[in-house]
C-alpha cells in the first residue's frame, strides 16, 4: 500500500510525530475551526471538542494507521476504517471534506515539527494520509450507495409519535416519517444521528441506537439524560429531555453502524452496561421475531433496578427466546439480589460455549473487563465486536 521510499521515512519519523500528535491534532482542530466555524457549531460535538475526547481519538487513529502501514503493510486495519466511516456516513461526511481536514492537518503538522518537515517527510506523511482518506471515501461511497442516497444526502424530517418516560433520566421517543413515505430499513444495533437547533442557534448532532427491530413503521431511540459531574450537561440530550414532545419534528440520519448480528447462529453473548442495552434491545427483538433457539446469553450492570431503562424489555425479550439467559448486576440492589450479582459485572461462573459472538456496548472500563474475560475464556478477538458512545478511545488507543 504505502510506497517503499514512504515506509523508510515513516517508520525514521513515526516515534517524532507520533510524540508530537497530540499537540498536532490540538493546533489542526484550531486552524480548522478558526476556517470553518460553522464546523464546530454545526457538525463536530463540542462536548466531544471541549473535553480532548475527540482531539485524543482523531490523534490515535492516524498513528495507528500509520503504524499499521509500516508494521503490516500487507493489511489494512479495516475494523478501524469501517467504524470510522458509518460514523461519517451518518453525518453526511463527504469527499470536500477530506480536502479541507487535509489542508489544515498538514499546517497544523508544519508548525509543530517546524524544520523536521522536509519535502521528502512532507511527501512520505502525505501519501499516509492520502491512504487513509481515500479509503474512507470508498467504503463511505458504498455505504451511500447501499441506502440510495447521493453522498451526505442522509437527513430526513421524523415526527415524534410517542414519548415514554422509562426512568428519570431516560426517555424513549417513537417516531414515524414526517413525509408519507417508508422508513429506511436498518439492521439490528445500528443508530442513527440526531441534529437539534439549540438556543445559541447551533445544529449540534448525537447519534442513538434504534431501540427497537427493524419491520415496524415506527423508529424508537432511547435517549439518556447526560448531567454534567464537574461540565455542562450533554447539549443535545438535554435539549430532547427539556424540549421534545408528541408532534415535534426531528432530523434525523438514515441508519448506520457496524455492530450488526452477522452471526446468528452462533452463540451469542450480548453484554451492556447502561444506557448501552439499547442496541441489545433490538437485536434481542429481532431474534425473537426470527424464532431464533439457539443459546443468547444476556448480561447487563447497572446502578440499580430503577436505573435500569427498559428492563421489563430486556426481561420480556429473553423469556422469548428458548436457548436465552439474563443476567444482570446492580451496584445498588434490591432486597433480594443475589450477592454475586452485586456490584460490577463478572463474568465467573458465567458459561462461555465455543464459537461465541459477543456483542459489548457500555463504558470503556466494561467492555475492556468483558473482552478480557472473554479472550481468557478461549474466544478469539475477532468474534468481539462493540459499539462506542462518542470518540472510539478504544480503538485510537490499541
């Protein structure tokens, strides 16, 4: 992939940029907003901007990139790439796009290195990034393609049918086309972006998994309330929990998302924590509409029962399947609770058959304790498969 007189100078200059990435990302995000204001009002998450999640995710993923071209050169990390690109493809991310990033990325990359920029670096660290970008846009292309839709035409107009309040801070919202015409279809754990105009004006956008399965009319996200411990609450969560009710119009992506069921006839694990049960609940819904009898082993923590969104759900959807198990922890039970149900998810004792698929959602700190448990118990890395809220952190970092 990348040329060989590229891989002797990146392989000489990926400890320098790699040391240096971070403050590379800092000063692009600054030159590209500065350019582009409405960027940063309109498409990146500023809550994601203003903690360094996003800057630290966009830093991570080109070294790895960059490191997979030079240490694998005859692979490409295409798990990172594919996440990448739903992500953009719910946005509306088109090829422009990668023109402008590009511009500001090498400004941003020549003022931190300064002189270590040489033609010949400048060169090498070019073709990097041309690699990269061009392979974005091809899967993004396929992704368009695959809906219909020409690149970064993904925003439709629902209006909200239902609202159901689930727990105090978790709210589902049911929601039909606002035009008279049929819904996407959509695979079991995929989400889709929500854009609200906030009162400052701004068009900020979030992305929540379709809760419920696909075949119905209506579309369900279940959206929990972010409050702020030391920052401002989430703009776009609170916005939809304040300001949303029955009738309300809402913009919304045409479904994306690689956490998919592709294999439904192994045994499966469907582990969460939170608000992540969202993308189990729909593939849960949807193997019982299959008739689905193979063993689903289901495991979910949370703070408590009352905490738990759409446990009466969870519960209903696994009686429906013959081969299923449900098994949840709370940090704050009820009386009654099992005391090895209590306090964070474990695993232990939890039977792990050969071949199994695990699907993960939740924080980063739960699903890495899965994922180990589960590589402990003999599955293979590649049968793991997980969704992330916001910057994959996960995959910037490994």
């Amino acid at each position: 992939m990348l040329s060989d007189r590229s891989t002797a100078t990146v392989r000489a200059t990926l400890p320098a940029v790699g040391a240096a990435i971070g403050d590379i990302a800092d000063l692009f995000y600054e030159k590209l907003f500065a350019a582009h204001p409405e960027l940063l009002r309109d498409l990146f998450n500023r809550g994601n901007q203003a903690s360094g999640e996003q800057r630290r995710a966009l830093a991570g993923s080109i070294a790895a990139f960059a490191t997979a071209l030079v240490e694998r050169p005859g692979t490409r990390p295409d798990v990172m790439l594919d996440r990448i690109a739903h992500k953009h493809a719910s946005l509306g991310v088109t090829p422009e796009s990668y023109e402008v990033v590009h511009t500001h990325l090498f400004a941003a990359i020549a003022d931190v290195l300064g002189d270590a920029v040489t033609p010949e670096v400048a060169a090498a660290w070019d073709e990097v990034y041309w690699l990269m970008a061009n392979a974005l846009i091809a899967i993004e292309a396929r992704l368009y393609a695959q809906q219909g839709v020409a690149a970064g035409d993904v925003w439709r107009e629902w209006e909200v049918a239902t609202r159901i309040e689930e727990t105090e801070d978790v709210a589902t919202f049911l929601l039909r086309p606002a035009e008279d015409t049929p819904p996407p279809t959509f695979r079991p754990g995929q989400y889709v972006s929500v854009q609200v105009e906030l009162p400052d004006g701004a068009r900020q956008i979030r992305q929540y998994s379709l809760s419920g399965a696909p075949g119905s009319r209506l579309r369900s996200i279940t959206v929990k309330r972010v409050r702020g411990q030391g920052s401002p609450d989430g703009e776009v969560s609170r916005h939809l929990h304040e300001r949303t009710q029955v009738g309300d119009l809402l913009r919304l992506s045409l479904p994306y998302g690689d956490l998919v069921l592709d294999h439904p006839d192994a045994p499966l694990l469907l582990a969460s924590a939170g608000i992540g049960c969202t993308p189990m609940l729909s593939m849960l819904e949807h193997l019982a509409q299959e008739g689905h009898r193979g063993p689903v082993t289901v495991v979910h923590g949370d703070r408590s029962p009352a905490d738990h969104a759409l446990r009466t759900d969870h519960v209903r959807l696994t009686e429906k399947l013959p081969g299923a198990e449900a098994h949840f922890w709370y940090e704050a039970p009820e009386a009654g609770q099992p005391a090895n149900r209590t306090g964070p998810v474990d695993l232990d004792g939890i039977t792990v058959r050969p071949g199994t698929h695990a699907y993960l959602c939740g924080p980063l700190p739960f699903m890495r304790a899965v994922r180990t448990r589960l590589l402990a118990a003999g599955g293979r890395p590649a049968d793991v498969h997980y969704e992330v809220f916001g910057p994959d952190l996960w995959l910037a970092s490994s």
